[in-house]
C-alpha cells in the first residue's frame, strides 16, 4: 500500500491565517526561548519583534527606527539596528537580502533553512521550510553549509492578474 501524498501547509503570509494568533504564539516563542537560554529580551527587542510580526512585509531598518523613535525607545539608529541583530542571531527574524529589510521568523526556536517568497507587487513575504536538495548535493560534494537562505520573487496568489490565475 503507498503512503498518501499529503500537502505541506501553505507558507504563512500569503494565505488567510488568524494573524493575532500568529503573532502571540510568536512572542511566547521568543520569550519562552530567551528565558531557556538566559539571554536579555529587553523591552526595545521585543518591541523590534512586535513590529516585525505586525504584518507579513520585510521592513528596514529605518522604518523600524521611525516607529521606536515615535514610541520613546530611541531614534539613533544603532537602537534599531542592535535590536534586529539580535533578533536575527537568535532565529526570531530574518533578513532579507533582495530588500535590505528584515521580516519575522514563521518558525522562531528551530533552527532551519529560510526559503522566502517577496511578493513584487505588494510586499507580502511569505516564509517557508525548503526541502533541502542544496544541502544533499553539498553533502555528497563534501561541502558543509554554514547557513543558507533562498529568496524568490513573484507574485502572491492576490496579486496574480485574474486572466494568469
């Protein structure tokens, strides 16, 4: 008897979810995560974190800058930048390259490959787990993968016109 295909969940991001649940597990994560390994999750960082997981769009780091700066938590960009460093040390964010922003982790405290999807026409960056041919093939090459992370650009099922769908 063959085992049943199943489908992998869709990437959180780009499909309908329930956001608010989405970002309180987030923060429990982190907290809880921070708390095992006895690191600081200061009010800035975990505010950085918020505003990060506020929507499903990479942000920069002057944006975040902005947003501090207009809550009191610091306008020198060394504020934003020291946040989101840790943030991204730790699996609680990633950077996105293409973009010079940063975005959320869909899956922080596990250590994995980030594969995004950056949306071209809205913003919308969807996180997802690739399966890892990369790091097969470099296996049998006898190279060994320090950190990897792949970024793809397109279109969202929402932007796609309705006559390419």
């Amino acid at each position: 008897m063959k085992p049943e295909k199943t489908t992998p969940p869709a990437p959180v991001g780009f499909g309908a979810h329930d956001h608010a649940h989405c970002k309180t597990e987030a923060m429990a994560k982190a907290q809880a995560v921070c708390e095992a390994r006895k690191l600081q999750f200061t009010p800035v960082r975990k505010r950085v974190l918020e505003i990060l997981l506020e929507s499903h769009e990479a942000l920069g780091a002057y944006d975040v800058l902005a947003r501090l700066a207009a809550e009191g938590l610091g306008s020198k960009p060394p504020v934003a930048y020291r946040a989101l460093g840790f943030l991204v040390e730790h699996g609680f964010a990633h950077r996105i390259e293409k973009l010079n922003a940063f975005v959320a982790c869909s899956h922080p405290g596990r250590a994995h490959d980030a594969a995004f999807m950056i949306c071209r026409d809205c913003g919308l960056v969807a996180e997802a787990e690739p399966q890892s041919p990369l790091r097969r093939s470099a296996g049998a090459a006898g190279f060994q993968i320090e950190s990897m992370v792949i970024e793809a650009e397109g279109l969202c099922p929402a932007c796609i016109p309705e006559d390419k769908a």
